[in-house]
C-alpha cells in the first residue's frame, strides 16, 4: 500500500493509504483534506494546487503544458507547485509529502 503525507495550512500533518492508479487529488478528497479540486480533475481551475516536498518533485511526474499554464494562476505558486489531479499514485511516490496552501 503507498501513503501520502498531506500538510494542512495549520501545520497538522496526515498521513493516508493511497491506492495506485487513483489521483493524488482523489486521494486527497477522499481523506477529506482541505481541497476545493472544483474542477473534478479536468484541468480547467487551479484549486487542487499542491506544493510537493522538494526531495519528491523530481518523482511527482510530468509537468503538461496545460498544467503549467494553470499553474500560474494558482495561489502562492512555489518552484514545486503541482495541479495534484495530474498526479498518480504508484509505487514511485510511496511516502511523498505535499504542503496543502490555504484555500482561497
Ligand atoms: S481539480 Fe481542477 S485542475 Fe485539478
């Protein structure tokens, strides 16, 4: 089973059992973590942004050109800023830790 740690805005750290295949922002909505995601995953908003811990960026995947362009109007863009519906989980990002930045 992989996990993933979700970082609130507030600091409080939540470790979850994530199932390969499933979008980090699945995942995330699943285990009710503060995340508007409006979209449903279709990479048309910018409300599922996550800033991935720097040793796990290279790991989270690919960066599409679409996700970049939304990327930039999402708020407190950071060098590791990631749309989290374009990620998978896999075996790959196993204990990748995410910083949730405060909605709206
Ligand atoms: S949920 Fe809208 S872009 Fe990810």
């Amino acid at each position: 089973m992989t996990t993933l740690t979700f970082i609130k805005p507030d600091g409080e750290k939540t470790t979850v059992e994530a199932t390969n295949g499933a979008t980090v922002m699945e995942v995330a909505k699943e285990n009710d973590m503060p995340m508007l995601a409006a979209c449903g995953g279709s990479l048309a908003c910018a409300t599922c942004h996550v800033i991935v811990d720097e040793a796990w960026y290279e790991k989270s995947g690919e960066v599409c050109e679409a996700e970049e362009d939304l990327l930039d109007t999402a708020h407190g863009l950071t060098n590791t800023s990631r749309l989290c519906c374009q990620m998978k989980v896999s075996d790959d990002v196993d204990g990748m830790v995410m910083t949730l930045p405060p909605m709206g």
